[in-house]
C-alpha cells in the first residue's frame, strides 16, 4: 500500500478561487457544500483533506514528464457530519507532492 505524506501541499488558492466558489463548468462548491464547506470556512476543508484523505491508500495512476500522478478514494465528512464519498488527484514532482483536484466520487 501506498500513503502519500502528510505534509503534501494544498495551495490555498485551489481551495478558495477553484473548490469553493461557483464556477460555469465543472463546479464543485454546491458538491462540497452539502457537507457544510464554504468559502467562510476554507480552511476546514483543507485539514480534513490533510487528516481524512491523505490517511487513506493512494492509487499510482499515471507516469509522466510532470511526476506520477496519484488518486485517493475516500469519504470526507464535512463539518455538518455529512459524507461525501470523493475522488483527489495528487501530483508528486521532484519529491513534492502537491493536491491537483477533488471530484465526486460516481463510481462509488
């Protein structure tokens, strides 16, 4: 089993400019939302995907020029105790691994 490191970065910008708030295409804040994430309370998201996710067996999906890219499937309850089963995406370059994105997870 894989465990990607705890202290992998997770801009605050990708939470606050692209997680969080509504977006035309590929919106994620009315899915985060049903667990109690707001743009209010951002930071929140950002320890539970710490303490929740990056807890959780990591899945090597893709090798590249830019790193390997990994993927988490998990549930992460949010702050109003609701679930959500999701998806994260994880990029390691150069012995830093940084969160690419968070999905819903459909095939759950």
């Amino acid at each position: 089993m894989t465990f990607l490191p705890l202290n992998s970065v997770i801009t605050p910008a990708k939470i606050t400019q692209y997680l969080l708030i509504p977006l035309p295409k590929d919106d994620k804040s009315k899915f985060l939302a049903q667990a109690g994430y707001t743009l209010e309370n951002w930071q929140q998201l950002e320890i539970d995907i710490k303490t929740q996710i990056l807890t959780q067996p990591a899945q090597l999906i893709q090798e590249n020029r830019y790193g390997q890219k990994y993927q988490i499937k998990a549930n992460l309850t949010g702050p109003n105790h609701v679930t959500l089963k999701i998806l994260t995406i994880w990029m390691i370059h150069q012995n830093v691994c940084r969160f690419v994105t968070l999905i819903p997870d459909k095939g759950a």
